[in-house]
C-alpha cells in the first residue's frame, strides 16, 4: 500500500521528475509496451546478454531507437551517452521502475564522515534502479573542462552470470544525471562501470581521491565548502558513493521505506524542478535522530 509523503527532519521527502521520465515519458506507450518488451525479447531470441551495455546497444530495435533519439549528424559522444542512457532505462523498466529518494541527513552524512562499512556483499535494494539525492547537494562535470553541474543522482543497475540480475553480482553499471532544470530540456550523462570488487569494503572504505587532492566528496566549487555543498570528482568517488548507500539500505532495511504515492504537482511559476509521478521509496537516516 502506498502512502502519503510526509515532512521529515524540517524537509520535505519528495521526488523529482527524474530523468526517465524526462527522456522516456514515464509510461509512455511507445517505450513501455513496444521499444522495451522488444529489446527485451530481441535479447532473449538472440541469446544476447542485455546487462551488458555494449551488447544491448547491438539489439536491431535498440539501434533504431537510438537513430529516432538523435539528429543525423550527432556526434560520436552524443551517441555513447544515448546509448548508456537507453541501457539505464530499460533495466530501469524491467526492475519495475525502482525510484529510491535519499533523506537529505543521510545524504549530508555519508558524503562528510568518515563511515567504515567492512565485510559484506554489496547488494542494492534492487537489481536495477534510480536513485535521487538532495537538488544541489552535489556537484560534477561530465569531463575536465565543462561546467560543473548538480547532479540530480543516479541510474544503477546489476549484473550477474548470464542475464540473471541477482546475488552474487559481478559488475555495476552507474549513469549519473547532471543537469536536469526545469528551463532545459535535456541533462547530461556520466557512465561508470566497474567490476564488484571482493574484497571488505568494496568502493566504500577506500580512499578515492589521490594524495593531496583533498577529502574524498569535498566540494571543488569556490565557496562550496562554506555552503556544505560536496563533489564527485572522479569515478572513484561515483562508486564509493553508490556502495556507501547501497550498504546504508542493506544494514538498515528499516530505512528503505515502502512505496509512496507521487508528490502534487507544483504551481506553474514555481522555479524548481516538477515532481516525479512515479511512486517512490525514501531511504532515511537509521542513526539516532535521523
């Protein structure tokens, strides 16, 4: 049963449109009654390994979509992070549209302390997903010399041996969203993919910034620091962030919470980003007075 959202800590716990919904239309028939069943089915024919990205990209229907998705003469970038982004929002869809919106305590105190997570098996809440941060908490740049932008969060998604999504995981595949406002149409991408490591700790208690380049999540932005505004300034730093939650909601099933119904929609004028209409679970701080 879903319920209402409700104001926690001072803040509101609510969703975002997020970017499948933005790209895909978020129960848009096309996609979730033809693109995706056929990719998924193409795959199944084909004996092709959808989880693995660059594989999924050969499907003939997935390739069709990417030519309906981007002008003629799109770049070879361009190209790559369509393709990235169709692979996230397909297991997206196949996961049952899985959207996790992280409490801003928990969020502010996993990107400033020290946390030590030491031995077990790194298992998200499920097998593929999207997960939402604070709006502006967080800051990146989808290469050296761009502008860095707030990342709304992240695209997940798992895999194993074969196309079976389930423990024990070899690989994770992240997609970060940068960019999403409401006066842009688009956002930008960032994809990372990285084997599951097996050693205690995983991404999460290793150092991921090299020697002297600060703390790891420190803000890179003038005068960040002083507004408690944190980066991601590598990719090291992306899946330490992504382990340190997806341990957060594995030690604390308590805080992952059962679905919610979508937020109402904000007035016309309003500056920030609109709600998502997707329900959506809030995973909350498990520490004393979180």
């Amino acid at each position: 049963m879903m319920r209402a959202m409700k104001d926690y800590g001072g803040e509101m716990a609510g969703a975002r449109l997020t970017p499948y919904e933005l790209v895909f239309g978020g129960g848009d028939e096309v996609y979730e009654s033809e693109v995706f069943p056929g990719a998924r089915e193409e795959a199944r024919a084909r004996d092709v390994d959808a989880a693995d990205p660059e594989r999924f990209v050969q499907l003939s229907g997935v390739g069709a979509e990417l030519r309906e998705l981007l002008a003629d003469d799109a770049p070879g970038a361009a190209i790559v992070d369509a393709g990235h982004l169709l692979f996230q929002a397909y297991h997206f869809w196949q996961a049952g549209r899985r959207l996790v919106v992280v409490e801003p305590g928990l969020a502010r105190r996993l990107l400033s302390d020290a946390t030590r997570v030491g031995e077990w098996e790194l298992v998200p809440p499920f097998p593929a997903g999207y997960l939402q941060l604070p709006a502006n908490l967080v800051w990146a740049r989808v290469s050296d010399d761009s502008t860095p932008e707030p990342v709304d969060g992240f695209f997940w998604s798992m895999s194993g041996p074969g196309d079976a999504a389930s423990p024990p995981y070899e690989r994770l595949n992240v997609l970060l969203a940068l960019g999403l406002r409401p006066d842009r149409p688009g956002l930008s991408v960032v994809a990372v993919s990285a084997p599951v490591p097996t050693g205690p700790g995983h991404w999460a208690d290793a150092r991921a910034r090299p020697a002297g380049a600060g703390t790891d999540f420190a803000s890179t932005l003038p005068g960040g620091e002083l507004s408690g505004l944190h980066s991601l300034a590598n990719e090291a730093e992306v899946l330490k962030l992504a382990s340190l939650l997806f341990h957060h909601a594995a030690a604390h099933p308590e805080a992952l919470l059962e679905p919610r119904a979508p937020a109402e929609p904000a007035g016309a004028t309003s500056p920030r980003q609109p709600p998502s209409k997707l329900p959506f679970h809030l995973l909350r701080d498990a520490a004393p007075g979180g």
